[in-house]
C-alpha cells in the first residue's frame, strides 16, 4: 500500500504544475479526474488485473471542495473489464459471476442486475449462453 501511495504522491507532483496553469477549479478537476482514469486503466492493465486498484468508492455526498464524488462502477463496465480479461474463458454461472464481483470490486451486485447485462452481451455475441448440467441453469463464456 505505501509503494502505491508513493507512485501516486510522485504522479501528483508531475502533473500539479500543469493542472494549476489553469484558472477555473471546475477545469482544473475535470482534467485531473481523467488523467487518474487513465493512470488507473493503465496501471490496471500493466499489472494484469482489475478491481480493487482502481475501484471508485460509492459516497452519494459531496467532496469537502463542493464536488461530486465519483462513484464504483456500475455493473455493464464491471461486465465489460471482466470480459477483456480471461475471466469468460471458462462457463461462469451468474452467481459466480456475482461472487467474483463482490469479492474483487467491492460491488454487491443482484443476479438480476447481471442478467440483463449478460443477455446484451451474448445477443452481442461477445458471450455464448450454456445450459449447466449440473443445475440446468445458463452458464457464460467468451463467443
């Protein structure tokens, strides 16, 4: 955790001089808010791994500044990042898909929040629907 807060306290300071060029906080805010996405994505994606690193916490309140805080994503990008990954390769039931969610992003996600999702994915033919044989219930997996 402290090798983390070092990167960012040293990623901070790199990009601090440019941010504050600019007048307007709202502006100022609006570019840092994107260059963290980018920074997060990008250590995501070096690191081979989603989740917990880059997750946005869920706080419905305001920043001490007056700004909106941002928020976990939702499940359709959740279901998105998992299926860049190798996560599909295998069939997934869709309480497994919401264990994993739980467990490696903090999202307490319904398996009827899921359902629709998944379903768009499949008619997208991003994912094939199986029927399990152990629970005649559908399992998910990469098209």
């Amino acid at each position: 955790m402290n090798k983390q807060m070092e990167k960012l306290k040293k990623q901070l300071t790199e990009i601090s001089e440019v941010v504050n060029t600019f007048k307007s906080e709202a502006v100022q805010v609006k570019i840092a808010e994107k260059l963290f996405d980018v920074l997060i994505d990008a250590d995501r994606f070096e690191d081979g791994e989603f989740g917990r690193r880059g997750q946005r916490y869920r706080n419905d309140g305001e920043s001490s500044h007056g700004l909106p805080i941002r928020k976990k994503p939702g499940a359709t990008r959740v279901l998105n990042q998992l299926l860049a990954t190798d996560f599909f390769n295998v069939p997934r039931s869709i309480s497994s898909i919401a264990n994993y969610c739980k467990e490696h992003y903090d999202s307490d996600f319904k398996t009827s929040e899921l359902s629709g999702i998944l379903l768009k994915l499949v008619n997208e033919d991003k994912l094939r629907r199986e029927k399990s044989r152990d629970n005649n219930r559908f399992d998910y997996v990469k098209a």
